[in-house]
C-alpha cells in the first residue's frame, strides 16, 4: 500500500502531525489520567467513553469496538479516505508536500480519469434514452411494473440502452478504444467494435468516491444473462466493490448496520422504502475485500440469502470468509428469505416495519455456525461429536483472539459436554502427549517473555537504544519479528508506536502488533528498562547454553577439535560467572 510514497516521507509526516490534536478536531476528548485522552469511541454506538487516544504512542484504541492505529488510520476509518488520500490530507494540514515519485504512473492517473469522466458522460446519455428513445414507453412500463418510482430511477441514475449494436459507437464516435478500455464495447475479429450492453436496463456502479467505474445492464424480456456487468477494467474490480455503498454511505454520518443482497434491483426497492443501508455484491460471491470494506464503515453486517440450499451454501461460504474478520466488538447476521421471494419482492410486499422486524430477528453469525454443523454430523454418538468438534476447531482456529473466539469456543464446549480447556489445548485430549521437549528447548524462556519483549518495545521504541549489543539469533516462533523491530527502532530512535506499525501496514502481524501496542503489561515506568534488558539478556543465555549442549553432544559422539573445545571451555566457565552473580 505504501509502495509509491517514500517511506522516509511517512516517517517523518507522523512526527509533524500530533494526533490528539487531530482526533480532537473531529471528536471531542478530554484528559483523563496520565497522556491519555478518552472519548465515546466515533466508530460505534456507547455511553461510557472506551475511546482511548495516547499522546505518549500517537496512537488510538477503542477497548469497546477495537478500532485502532496511527493518524493515517483515523482519517481512513473517519473520514472515509483511501489510504493515499488521507497522506494527503495529512500532509497539507502540517505544510508538507507529498513528494511526486510517490504519485502514481501520472500517464495511468490521466488515463484513468479520462475513464471516469467519460463513463459520466455515458451514464447521462443512457438516461435521455428514458426520455427520447422510440423505445422509451416499453421501458418506463417496464420499470412502472417493477414498481420502481421516478424519483427512486432518479436517484440512481438508471438509464436505457437501446438494441442496436453501435449506439455508443454513435454517440461517441472519438472515444472508441477509451470506450473499450472501460468495458463498454468489444472488439470484432476485423478490428472493429460493437456494444457491450444492448437493450438493456442500465444501473451505473459508483465507487466509495462517488466516480462511476463499470456498469450492470439488466435485460427487458426475455434473453440470456439476465444480468451483465462491465467487465475487469483498470478502474474497476468486481471482487472489491458494492453496488449501492456510494448511495449508503452518502445517507448515513454514521452507518449503525448494512445490509447485504444480491441485486441491484433489490438494492433500489429498499432505498424505494427507506430502507437505505442496503449493498449488493456485482454477481461474485462475498469476498474478503467486501468484508473488509464494509466493516470499515459498520460494526455490523447482515447478510441477506434465499432461503434455500443454494441460498445457505452461498451464506455458509459468507460465514467462512468473515470469520477471520471477527474482530471484538461487530457483528454478523444471517437473513434467510422465504421461498420464493427476494428483497424487492419482499419490501413491497410486506413494506419497511415488517421487512426491518426479519432483519432484527436474523440468525447471529454463532447460531448459524453451530445450527449449520449440526447438519453435518450426528451429534448424540460419540463419533459424531468428535467430528463436530473437529469440524468446528478448524474453523474457529481463523477468529481472532478475543472475547467473541472464547465466547464460540465455550458454546462448543457447551454443546459437546466437554471443559472448555480441552478445546483449547493445542494437544486434543484423543491423542498421545508429544515428547517432553529436551534440555535445551525447557531454558529457552516462554513465549510469554518473547510477547512481553515485543510488546514493550511497541509501547515504548526507545528500550532498544539500551541495549548496546544485536539480538542473538533465535529459533523461536515470532522472535523474527523482535529482531525485526529491535532493528528498525535502533536505526531510527524518533519513531512513536504509531509511525512504527505503520511498518507492518497490510501485512499479517498488523493485527497482532497492533493488539500488543495497547495491552497492560502491569510493569512500573521505572521498572521498564531494567525488566527489557533482563528478557534480552535471557536470551543471550539461551543461545549460549544451547551451543553448550551442542559441542557436549558432539563431543560424546565425534570427538571435538582443539578450537571446538576450546570454545566449549570458554563458554562453561562464562555460564559458571554468570551463575555465581545471579
């Protein structure tokens, strides 16, 4: 994500900005106790103020949602900016220019501005189509008998293409290949082009932005797709947009839920009835980018399926590819539609109350996890149980740690008659105990003194500058990552917790860093340096041990050489000094 924007840049525009002074101008704080300010956290619905905001870290955490980060990330979730939006925002605030080698391909940009523009354009003339086409009774029929209002097709912009296959080539007879790289023509064998959309209702897709990126096209009789959308462009990718979130978004300051359908028709006939937090997904199923977006701008999602197995498959699959997504403090429900019906049909005929009663009564994302494995196995055998505890770890292991995965797993343990601390160790009680680790594992220190060192020197960077010597190198799961930090904070002593996660933007420690960044490790300000040096120095020991079994080992069955054993005295009669002062 930053691969256009100098790193040094950012470094150095998070040390200009001071993010109380920031979330401050659009969130009211107040002190509290020591350098953290707190607030009812902007991000969800709460009376008691959770949002805590630290001048020390330049970084914020919600304990109700967990809403987290850095400046950057405030303006991301706040303001609704894309990550280079919001460096931009940034940086006029504190005087600084964005630096152009992190602008994008500039001859990319034009051009795909060119697309929106043009794309503007095509959505006005498929409009006057309504109006002017010899065609245009058939489909204000059309869409009176959808029961879609004037006002409605106003609002999103729904407009006409007619049958003939070169009506854009037509109208916009200097923009052929502009109009092919959106996707609205094809190419023939002979070089020449055609319209992609014909005789088709059309619905312009607009991105979070507000630009019109692709289009969905919906036949009037009968033919085959029913629906088409724009193909793949440069501005425009299926897997990461929502028809109808520009829409959302443009009438809600703050989205309490959304609602997630299947088509564009059903999105129109829900804003028809108010019902203006509906989104739809443009004909892929639901991804983890969707997911993602949505939850930047909600705490909570519904999803909407038929009722039907192909509807609870498709949700099942919904379910699998939100729950890594399940941080504390969302929530995800599952709408199953009566046979027969969709949204549009359902709204108009049940109207708002009614519709918005089965949103209320939809399943939580726990029930339809263990409701749905309960139709896989058989749980009053045995066997049976053993499978659902099998079916069910394997996908609980993907949620985040957290209260709502202690939660799922005390409900599993609930349902399967079994102690919670079962399911939670990482040996399952049906098999054998692994092998007691050897010598030289056992006086490595626990993970737990690897984490706390990881998550001292995120809340406060500037340990590592006591530490005069390099880390050891270490074969411990996660202690990669210590040296990586412990590095990077040594070479570059003025980075806050804030501007150091920013390091880890995108990638798979984001979460966990950012989680260690706010946890209380109970150690007194004094007792910080003193308590990093110790872990350090532990494991240095370690490594020195862990050479000593190695030369005793070979010694018993190779023999060493003179400098091994050297070596190997050396390192005893150290560990003995050590010992004697400990």
């Amino acid at each position: 994500m930053t691969d256009h924007i100098p790193r040094d840049f950012i470094d150095l525009l998070l040390n200009r900005v001071e993010i109380v002074d920031l979330i401050d101008s659009r969130v009211t704080l107040r002190k509290k106790t020591g350098s953290n300010f707190f607030a009812c956290c902007p991000f969800h619905n709460e009376k008691n103020p959770s949002f805590s905001v630290s001048q020390t870290k330049q970084f914020y955490y919600c304990f109700g949602c967990g809403a987290h980060g850095n400046a950057i990330d405030f303006l991301m979730q706040y303001d609704r900016l894309n990550f280079p939006e919001a460096i931009d925002t940034l940086a006029k605030q504190v005087g600084m220019e964005v630096p152009k080698q992190a602008m994008r391909n500039p001859v990319k940009s034009a051009q795909q501005q060119t697309l929106y523009e043009l794309l503007e354009q095509v959505a006005k003339f498929f409009q006057t189509q309504i109006r002017q086409h010899n065609q245009a009774n058939r489909v204000v029929n059309y869409l009176k008998q959808r029961g879609i209002s004037g006002n409605i097709a106003k609002d999103f912009e729904i407009g006409f293409a007619p049958s003939s296959w070169d009506t854009l080539l037509q109208a916009f007879p200097e923009h052929k290949q502009q109009l092919f790289d959106a996707g609205m023509l094809i190419k023939k064998d002979d070089g020449g082009f055609y319209d992609r959309f014909r005789d088709r209702i059309m619905f312009p897709i607009r991105d979070r932005r507000g630009r019109i990126i692709g289009f969905g096209g919906r036949i009037i009789d009968q033919g085959e797709p029913k629906y088409l959308n724009s193909p793949e462009t440069t501005i425009f990718q299926k897997g990461h947009e929502l028809y109808g979130l520009y829409q959302t978004l443009q009438a809600h300051k703050q989205l309490h839920r959304i609602l997630v359908v299947e088509g564009y028709m059903d999105v129109i006939a829900l804003f028809q009835y108010d019902i203006n937090y509906a989104v739809a997904t443009l004909g892929t199923a639901t991804s983890t980018s969707h997911v993602e977006r949505l939850f930047r701008h909600t705490s909570e999602i519904i999803f909407c399926f038929d009722g039907d197995q192909a509807g609870r498959s498709a949700a099942w699959r919904a379910l699998q590819i939100t729950l890594p997504l399940m941080h504390d403090g969302v929530q995800v429900r599952f709408m199953f539609l009566p046979d027969g019906e969709d949204p549009d049909s359902l709204v108009r005929k049940e109207e708002k109350n009614a519709f918005e009663k089965q949103i209320q009564d939809a399943l939580p994302i726990a029930d339809f996890f263990f409701q749905t494995l309960a139709t896989q196995t058989d749980i009053s055998s045995t066997d049976g149980r053993a499978r659902y505890v099998k079916l069910a770890s394997d996908l609980l292991k993907n949620l985040p740690a957290g209260i709502f995965q202690q939660m799922m797993l005390e409900e599993l343990a609930r349902k399967v008659r079994v102690d919670v601390k079962q399911l939670q160790s990482p040996t399952p009680p049906s098999q054998p105990k692994t092998q007691a680790p050897s010598v030289s594992r056992s006086r490595v220190r626990p993970p737990s003194a690897l984490r706390l060192a990881i998550t001292l020197l995120i809340q406060q960077p500037s340990l590592a500058q006591h530490i005069d010597e390099p880390l050891p190198d270490l074969e411990i799961n996660g202690y990669a990552l210590l040296k990586k930090i412990f590095e990077l904070v040594k070479e570059r002593p003025e980075l806050t917790t804030g501007a150091l996660l920013e390091y880890w933007r995108g990638e798979p420690e984001e979460a966990h860093l950012a989680k260690l960044a706010h946890t209380e490790h109970m150690i007194p300000e004094k007792g910080l340096i003193q308590e990093f040096q110790g872990l350090i120095k532990t494991f240095h020991k370690s490594v020195h041990e862990k050479t000593i079994e190695t030369l005793l080992s070979k010694a018993a069955i190779t023999g060493l050489s003179n400098e091994e054993r050297l070596r190997l005295s050396e390192l005893i009669n150290t560990k003995n000094q050590i010992s004697s002062l400990e």
